[in-house]
C-alpha cells in the first residue's frame, strides 16, 4: 500500500515569500505581453514635497487617553519610476499610465503602551509599531482607481500577512484636490494575536481575561485633500476611519468600535 508522506507544516510567512517570488517571476514574462503597454519614462520634472505633518490618532485601545497626538515629517515624490508618498515608499515594476504593480514599504501596526492604559491592562506587555513590505497593484479607469495590495511584517514583531483591496477617486476644483477612498483590511490571526490577544501568561499575571483572536476584515473609509497656495507651498489633511471587528473588538484590550486618524500638513515644493 502507498504511504502519502506528511505535509511539512508551511508558516505563513514561507508561504508569502513564495507567493511574491512567484508574483515577481510573473510580472517579467507579462511586461512585454500585450495585457499591458511600455512602462511611462521617468518623469525627470517630478517635484519633491517635504513637510510637517500633526497627527491626532484615535486608539481602539482601552487608555487612559485614546487620541495621541504626533508630530511626523511627510514627503511626497513620484517620477514614474520609485514614488514616496508620506510613510510609504516603493518602486515601481509595472507603470504603463493605467496599470502599476509596485514592491513597497511602509510603517504599519498598531502601538500599545502599557503605562498609559486604564487598569490591569497596564501590567500587559508592549505592543509596538512595525514596518511592512508587499506588493501593489493598481488599475486606473475612467470612474477611479481600483488598489489591490498584499503585505507581511519584515520586523516581525507580529509575523503577520496584511491585505488591502481600495476604491480610489480624484476629484479636481482648481487648487484644490480631493481623494476619496473606501475599502477592507485583512489582518491574519498572527497580527491580531499580536496585537489584541491575551496570553494565559499575561492573564496569570494581571488577571485580565485570556483572549485567542482569529483573521479579521476591517471596513474603512479616507479623504484626504490637497491645496496649493502658491507654486512652492500647499496644505495637506487626511481623515481616515476604521471599523473594529469583533476579532479585535472582543479583546478584552479593545473598548471602542472604530479608530481614527486626523492629519493637517504644510508641504514645500522643490
């Protein structure tokens, strides 16, 4: 009788390393097929916008104060080749005016301090911020922008996957310019035991209630706006809101449903 040997047991991880290995194979026999054109060149008048931006975050955490306000430099660069656009930066594989495929960067996660949490959730341990690493794809159409994107956390603070799938939109009134969005985050149950589970050992310890979380999609909306005051100076503000799923609501570290991010700007073009 034939013995079927065993599956080695695949992380996650492994498993999205192989996945951007193959997607990044794929992507050099389909640049020269007809589903898309011949890369844009590189834009060699693309302006570099550097600023200051104030970020007042609102935390699903359970705190003592959920807003946090921060004070982050923002820079904004795009020469059809390698882009930053604020805490993000990638370059790009595929950008042919309608379709970009990019490999990326950026800071993600959440942070939880324990020392500015409410009760016994002080005696848990730290959560920190991470940085991410994936792949993007976007296809422009004549009614908005669809974004499909995949990521892991390169720190591995969590060990997590992340996936986003976005509508985008531009909308255009002399100097001022508006993109409204809307889409899901996927979070893997990595990410979110890192970030809202409880372990027996903490719960031991604090005698806050042990919490396992699973994978989780979070709805969320975003508007950001841009204006320009002059040819060297333009205003920047961002409102994102998310919704918190019952994976992280229910998570005895979690008191609120939605989290928010408000952000004002001044950028400086050179």
């Amino acid at each position: 009788m034939l013995k079927l040997a065993a599956l080695p047991n695949i992380s996650t991880r492994t498993m999205f390393s192989a996945f951007t290995a193959t997607a990044l194979f794929s992507v050099a026999s389909m640049s020269n097929a007809a589903l898309f054109n011949d890369n844009l060149p590189t834009d060699k008048d693309a302006e570099l916008s550097v600023g200051v931006n104030v970020m007042a975050v609102k935390s699903a955490y359970d705190l003592e104060d959920s807003t946090e306000v921060r004070v982050l430099p923002g820079a904004f660069y795009d020469n059809n080749k390698v882009y930053v656009r604020g805490a993000q930066a990638g370059a790009y594989l595929i950008n042919d005016g309608v379709n970009q495929l990019s490999a990326y960067a950026k800071l993600a996660g959440s942070e939880f301090e324990p020392d500015d949490a409410n009760g016994a959730l002080q005696g848990l341990d730290e959560r920190k911020s991470s940085a991410e690493a994936g792949l993007s794809y976007q296809r422009r159409t004549a009614i908005g922008g669809i974004r499909a994107q995949i990521g892991a956390d390169v720190l591995d603070r969590s060990g997590g996957n992340t996936a986003r799938l976005t509508y985008l939109s531009r909308i255009t009134k002399g100097k001022l310019t508006v993109y409204p969005s809307i889409g899901f985050e996927y979070h893997d149950a990595d990410y979110n035991e890192y970030y809202y589970g409880v372990s027996e050992k903490e719960s031991a310890k604090t005698g806050v209630d042990a919490y396992k979380s699973n994978s989780s999609l979070n709805p969320y909306i975003n508007i950001s706006a841009n204006y320009d005051f002059n040819e060297r100076w333009a205003g920047f503000a961002n409102q994102s809101v998310s919704y918190v799923p019952n994976e992280q609501y229910d998570s005895p570290m979690v008191d609120s449903r939605t989290e928010a991010a408000t952000t004002l700007g001044l950028l400086y073009k050179f």
